[in-house]
C-alpha cells in the first residue's frame, strides 16, 4: 500500500491551484486559489498533493497549472 507512504516521500514538483470551480464536486474548502501545493504522485488524470487538511488528496489536473 504506497499510498500510506506518499506524505513522508519526496516532492514530484510543486504546482499552483488556478481555480476552485468544480461542476460536480466541493474543493474549495480543500484547496485555495493561487496556493502552491506539493505534488506527490501524479497520473494521466489526476495530481495528489496535500491539501489544506495536511492530508493527502487526488484532484483532477484542471484544478492546476
């Protein structure tokens, strides 16, 4: 189970959240605009960062530039 172990891993990159507009779903009580977040895994679709709640989180990469 990797993922228990992608909040002490090093850092990918680090990306800014450019919006907090989602259709379907709430994250902007997760996730501020403008914000810098670290990235710890990364997919075709969606970026794991730690989010505001000092968890992990996989967000889609639209959220991000």
């Amino acid at each position: 189970m990797i993922h228990n172990h992608w909040k002490e891993s090093i850092t990918i990159k680090t990306v800014t959240c450019k919006h907090t507009n989602a259709a379907k779903f709430s994250v902007s009580n997760v996730l501020t605009s403008g914000k810098n977040y670290e990235v710890k895994n990364e997919t075709e679709e969606f970026i794991f960062v730690i989010d505001n709640t000092g968890h992990i989180g996989g967000y889609y990469k639209e959220y991000f530039e």
